[in-house]
C-alpha cells in the first residue's frame, strides 16, 4: 500500500515557483503546472482532470449541477488514477522510517510508556485536519477566488493538493506529528492509569473527542443532507465519550460503520483504502493496541481529506467551461473595486504603456509598426510584451497590471534565457569548428606546397605539383583523386557531403546541449543555472571539434558569453529572437483575438491536453508541406520560439482585454482623480 497522511490546510499545486496572492486577501490557491515545467515533489498526489467521466465511472452518492453552472449539491467525481492514497505527508506512512515512530515495533522503537513522563500540556488538541481547514476546497470559496479562476484558463489539469511546500508544510507536519503522538500518549495514560487520566482530562478535552468530532464535520461536508440525521445517530460524540470512559464503547464496531459510510460516497479507487483503515481500527480494538488504533485514526483522517480532494477536483472540472467564459467580466469587476478603494493604483501600467508608445516611435520613427495588421490596436501592447520575456529587461519593469501572470512571465523569461544561451553556444561551436578545419586543412599540405605558393604570383589553378603526384592530394571538388589543373588548388572548396555531415554533427550537439539542460540541477535564476552548466557545456563544444579535449580559457569563455547578459553577443542574439518571437506572436494573435474564451482556451491549450505539439489545425499548418505532409523541423531553428508565441498571444489577448478600458487605452484611475479634482477648481 502506498503512504497514508492526513496534514493540515490545502493549498495550490505550483510546481516551479510561489505565487504572489498580496493583491487578492485571498486564501492561497492551486498552482497550474508550467508548460515546461519541473516535476513536483510528490507527483502521485498530482492527478490530472482530464475529461468529465461517464456517469458509470462517477462515485457512489453523486449529485447534479444547475443549468446555470452553479453547484446545487457537491459533486464527487472518480479522481485520476494519479490522485493515489497520500493526500498529506502529515499523515501515517507505511514505510518503515515512519511506522517505527507510531509503533511498538521496529528497531527505532519508542520508550516503554511507563517509564515517560506524564503528557506534556503543551500538546495541540486540534486535530491537522477539519472542516475549517478544507474549507478552502469550498465550491464557495472556488468560484469567489480570482487567482484560481485566472490560472484556470491556463492550465487543462489545474487542480488541488496539499501544500506541503517551504516552510509551511513542514510546520503543519510537525504540528500533525504532535497531536497524533499526544493523542497516542492520551490512550496509554487511560490504559495504563485511569485515575491519573480522568483527573487530567476532567473537562473532556483532549484528543479523541476532538478528533471524532472533526471526522464528523467533515462527513457532512460530503454525504447529501437526506444522510446527515443518521450521521447524528451513528456518530454521536458525546455518547461515544461516555461509553469510552466506561469501557464499553465498541469501536470494532464504530469502524464498521463508517467503512459502510465512507464506501457509499468515496470513489471506488478508494474502497481499499478505506479497508485498510477499517483493518487497523479493529487490529487495536481487538488486541488493545494504542499506536494501532492511531494509525487507523490517520488512515481515516487521510481518506476524509482525500475524499474532499475529489470533490474539489470534480467541481474544478465541471464548472471550468462557466468560469472560463466569465473571466473577462469577473476579473474587471474585482480590479475595479479594489481600484475605487484605493487598495490597487494603475498608474505605473499606464506610464509603461505611454513608455512602450514612445519607445515604438523611436524605434520605428513613424514608419507603420510591422504586423500592424495581425496586431490591430494591440500593435503597442505586444510589442512591449515581447520585450518584456527578454532577460535583458529589468523585471522590476513587469506592470502591477500583471499581478496573476507573475509566474507565467517568469517561466517564459527562462525558456527564452535557454534559447539564447543554446543559440550563443552554437555560434561559439561554429567559430571553433571552422577554425578547427582551416587549421586541419592546413597541416595537411606540404611544407613545400606552403612555401611555393607563398614564392609564386601564379593562381592555384597552375601548381605543376598536382600532375606529377596526382595520388597525394585530394583538392577536387568531387574529391577525385586524379585532379585537373583547373580545380586542383582549390583548398577552400567544401563538398556536398561535408555541408551535410556538418549540419548532422551540429543538430547532434544541440540535441546534447538540450539533454543537459533538461538534467541541470535547480537553480534559483537562469543565470545561476548557466554558470554551472558552463563547464559541462563547452566540453561538450570541444568533443564535436578537432580540437585538443582541453582548451584553456574556452570554458571560460563561455561562461561569460551565457552569464553577462550585457555582452554584445547576447545583446545581438536576445535582439533577433525578440523579432522572431514578434513574428510568431503575430500569426498567433491574428488567429485568437476574434475567439471565445473558451474557444481560446481549447485552442491554446488542447494539443497539450492531448499530448500533441500544437493545440489545433490551425496551429500545425504552418509545419505542413504543399500537399500536407508534415515538414520536420530543425529544433535549432524552432528553438521553442512556436510554442513561447502560443503561451505569450494567449495571455496577451487575455490581458488585453481586461485591462483595455481599464488602464491602458483609458485609465478608470486617472478619470477618478480628475472627477475629485473637478470640485476643488470650481470652487477656486
């Protein structure tokens, strides 16, 4: 059996990076996976919502939704086979490290109970998960939270996990570490010394009860209103206390019944689970084993989390078509009170807009923009943002305006700090190579070739050598080796063979530089992250040259040309690939502005649900050939710059159109202050 947790609050998936929700006072929201994104650190919790099931696949006790999109009841969907059986860290792990901490045996055996001291009265009695904690998980709080109706049309398999992330989660392990050792030291101090016990816990607070009164909160959170008047009857916690203190109380039997329970409303993938929880509680019961019956407790603490992982999940996916269409609206309506109340100031995005006219302007001294048609009035707007993702702009320069696209801007500034630097280190590989073969070439004549040729004013078409030793050099151009006078001393010529032999050895090199990309260890910047790939990278460079295995200063050499974004090189690469990227981003947005937003979703976003390269037919004609077959691509030539102009043309013709109106064609903010202005001139 996979790891059984039961941890505290539930936050948003967000693999590569934390978000910044200052802007919102909201809770913290689930994270979307980054296009290129890097894996997470529990990827069995991750599961993918991929298509809305068959009615046959949906779990026991499901309900439906209004036509209007709006959840009447819960709605508890079969979760992806990824979704697996550890929905906290905070819960029992069934690896030894962690069972040797809750039981009896094993060779990191806890103390006898009886020689411990009494229970320390510092112990939480809260258990790591309740109903406030899961209250996030709300259909509520999911429709009123505007970072995950954001991040909803990004990411097809956005969806809720456990943050146990930084800091924080290893604050709520610790914390669920305490109580489950407080409560596991609570039931061998009953056992063990009634009197003692009773005269601590007088006022019914400790653990247990706590607990099952949280499991019974959470119940209701997830069984019909029908249901909930039995839930009363066979889950009274009170009377359960009393028949505890006297020694009566049957919990064989409690745990028969809320396996019944369970069963009825969870997923099917989560029957054996459930067994299993149903197991331990009887194990403890039957055997009086305290740290067996808190691992049932766990057990069941962590399928009553994962159930409303589920449920919350379920509801994501049936409510993304009406969340996604109304994104315009809602977003527009949330920024335009937080800008009434002062808590949000456009002003800067306005000033970078003016600034991106004036620097157009400049830079095309009143000459038509270049895909001003596909563009329309967006022509500034895109322009600046495609200088926005280079790494030689500043990112204190990125607008307020672009609050819940933070994450987004940043993974794309990387990938394209990635494309620059593998393209700089192609041009230095080719600079290397053609001095490495003029160099070869040149060792290969002899010294008194050299010196004739040096001696005579006569073109290399009249050596008089070549005749008199035709099977000693190969300089034709179709390398015969009984060469003419007229192309005998051409030195220079390349064949046909060699142009193709080059372009394979230097496509394989790039494929390299791409594999060790991929495996390079985390780094906090780009920067960081090519520093240490320097070394790796140019003997890399060096092993597809005729050159010496060790060249002094080259790995330096590199180093600074990936690492020193003010360097004319990277300033001239970083420059051709913003115009390539305002190409692509030009077909791209000609082709999505008039779209739905659901349209645009589908569109932007399907060929990665499907696992293809482009998200649509459209997207793809441009890699077909006259009669449609498909035309391969160098990757060099790509260079991922397609794929960063589908991510870039989809988030800008979002943003456009929410903020438009509100701070860059007009400024709602400036129309406030000359309103309150207006009084004041009056008066005057």
């Amino acid at each position: 059996m996979g790891e059984q947790r039961a941890g505290g609050g539930l936050e948003s998936h967000m693999p590569t990076h934390r978000r910044n929700d200052s802007a919102t006072g909201e809770e913290p929201m689930p994270d979307a996976p980054s296009e290129t994104r890097a894996p997470p650190a529990e990827p069995e919790v991750q599961s993918s919502l991929r298509e809305v099931p068959p009615a046959q696949d949906l779990p026991r006790g499901t309900q439906d939704i209004n036509a209007n999109g709006s959840l009447a009841t819960p709605v508890v969907g079969r979760p992806s086979p990824g979704l697996s059986r550890n929905p906290s860290s905070c819960s029992t792990n069934s690896n030894e490290k962690a069972n040797a901490e809750y039981l009896t045996e094993g060779p990191n055996r806890r103390p006898p109970p009886t020689r411990r001291s009494s229970p320390q009265p510092a112990r939480p009695v809260e258990p790591p998960v309740t109903k406030s904690t899961l209250s996030e998980l709300d259909v509520t709080k999911i429709i009123h939270n505007p970072k995950l109706r954001h991040d909803i049309n990004y990411d097809p398999e956005l969806h809720f996990r456990p943050n146990l992330d930084g800091e924080k989660g290893r604050r709520k392990q610790e914390k669920a570490n305490q109580f489950w050792n407080a409560l596991l030291d609570q039931l061998i101090l009953f056992v063990m010394d009634r009197e003692t016990f009773m005269s601590r816990y007088a006022d019914g607070k400790w653990c247990l009860p706590a607990l099952l009164t949280a499991v019974r909160d959470i119940i209701e959170t997830l069984v019909p209103q029908r249901d909930r008047e039995l839930l009363n009857e066979g889950l009274n916690v009170d009377l359960l206390m009393q028949q505890f203190n006297r020694g009566v109380a049957d919990l064989e039997a409690l745990a028969s019944w809320l396996s019944a329970v369970l069963k009825l409303h969870c997923a099917p993938m989560r029957d054996e689970w459930v067994d299993e929880m149903y197991q331990e509680l009887s194990n403890g019961n039957r055997n009086n084993d305290p740290a067996e019956l808190v691992k049932g407790m766990r057990s069941l603490l962590s399928v009553l989390e994962a159930m409303k992982l589920d449920v919350a999940n379920h509801q994501i996916r049936c409510l993304r078509p009406v969340l996604i269409e109304d994104t315009v609206h809602f977003e527009q309506r949330f920024f335009m009170k937080k800008i009434q109340s002062r808590k949000l100031s456009v002003l800067p995005a306005r000033e970078w807009y003016k600034a991106a006219q004036s620097n157009a302007e400049r830079i095309y001294q009143h000459s038509p923009m270049p895909h001003a048609q596909a563009f329309g009035n967006m022509s500034i707007f895109f322009d600046a943002l495609s200088r926005l993702v280079l790494p030689t702009t500043r990112s204190e320069t990125t607008p307020c305006t672009f609050v819940f696209d933070e994450d987004r801007l940043l993974k794309l500034r990387s990938d394209m700090y990635d494309s620059i630097c593998l393209e700089i280190c192609m041009r230095k590989f080719e600079d290397l190579d053609r001095l490495s073969k003029i160099t070869h070439l040149s060792t290969r004549v002899p010294s008194y070739v050299r010196e004739e040729g040096a001696l005579s004013n006569r073109s290399s078409g009249e050596f008089v050598f070549v005749s008199s030793r035709p099977s000693s050099f190969v300089f034709s151009d179709r390398g015969s080796t009984f060469s003419s006078p007229r192309n005998s001393g051409e030195l220079c010529a390349q064949p046909s063979m060699d142009f193709a032999e080059s372009r394979t050895k230097a496509l394989d090199l790039y494929n390299s530089l791409l594999a060790l990309l991929h495996t390079a260890p985390p780094a906090n910047t780009s920067r960081e992250k090519w520093r240490g790939l320097a070394d790796s990278v140019a003997l890399q460079i060096l092993r597809y040259v005729n050159a010496p295995p060790s060249l002094p200063g080259f790995e330096d050499q590199i180093r600074n040309a990936v690492t020193n974004i003010e360097e004319e090189l990277f300033q001239e690469v970083a420059a051709q690939f913003q115009q390539r990227l305002l190409a692509e981003l030009a077909k791209r947005v000609n082709e999505f502005k008039h779209m739905s937003a659901v349209s645009l979703f589908s569109v932007a976003t399907g060929g990665r649900i499907m696992g293809a390269n482009r998200p649509s037919e459209s997207l793809r004609d441009r890699n077909n050939g006259l009669f449609g077959e498909r035309v391969p691509r160098d990757p060099r030539e790509e260079a991922g710059i397609d794929d960063m102009a589908v991510r870039l043309a989809h988030l800008g013709v979002l943003h456009w159109r929410v903020w438009a109106l509100l701070a860059y064609e007009d400024s709602i903010e400036e129309e406030m202050i000359d309103a309150a202005a207006v009084p004041v001139f009056e008066a005057a």
